[in-house]
C-alpha cells in the first residue's frame, strides 16, 4: 500500500490510540538524496507516515489541515525501526499529539490536524 515504508498493523489502546512500528528500506531513494555519505530520514518522510498510520485506521479519506509544535529531536538511519505513538487530543478528535521513537529515544514529536477531505463530505 505505501511502497516507499511499512507500516505494521496499527494496534488500538483504549479509544483514542494508536501505536505502530515503521521503516523505510534502506535503498529507499528518500536515504540516497538526504544526505549523500550519511544518509538520514527527511523530517517530511517522518510526518508522512504518521498521517499514513492516521489514515489506516480512519474510515474515509483526510487530509493534513496543520502541524504544530514539531520537534526533531534525533536522526533516524538506514535500518531503524520506529515506534510511532498518536494520541487523538483532548481538544478535538482530529488533533492527534505524536511522537517517533527509535531505539528507546525520542526521534520526533508534535501535533497534527487532519479533517475530512471535502470528497468525502
């Protein structure tokens, strides 16, 4: 379904949880431009698969309306598995708090909104 990074099956934790693990190839052609000699996964690729584990376990398809407060904290490399955890807000269900851990560290963490997308209203 995404070719470019797995994403296990999502596992539900009381209503509004989800936690996964995730990793990207190691040929993946996100490592071989970012950066030549001493590859790391972009920030951008690192968003992209938290919206994708949302979107897996929502019904219908969202879209990205903002993200706040986005911290990178460390690097992620060629062969490391993640551990995302999303959390829907006490805000509303569509802010979802995120964080990526790898190796037992905190790799990246902020908010998300999504909503609907308007071909679903």
């Amino acid at each position: 379904m995404y070719p470019w990074h797995l994403i296990t099956d999502p596992d539900h934790f009381g209503e509004n949880e989800i936690t996964c693990k995730a990793s990207v190839k190691a040929d993946s052609l996100w490592f071989s431009g970012h950066f030549p000699g001493d590859p790391i996964l972009p920030g951008i690729a690192q968003l992209a698969m938290v919206f994708d584990a949302i979107q897996k376990v929502n019904t219908g398809s969202r879209e990205i309306s903002e993200i706040r407060r986005v911290r990178f904290k460390q690097v992620i490399r060629p062969g490391d598995t993640m551990e995302l955890t999303i959390t829907s807000s006490v805000e509303s269900s569509d802010h979802y708090l995120f964080k990526i851990m790898v190796k037992g560290d905190l790799a990246c963490s902020g908010t998300m909104i999504v909503e609907r997308s308007e071909q679903n209203l």
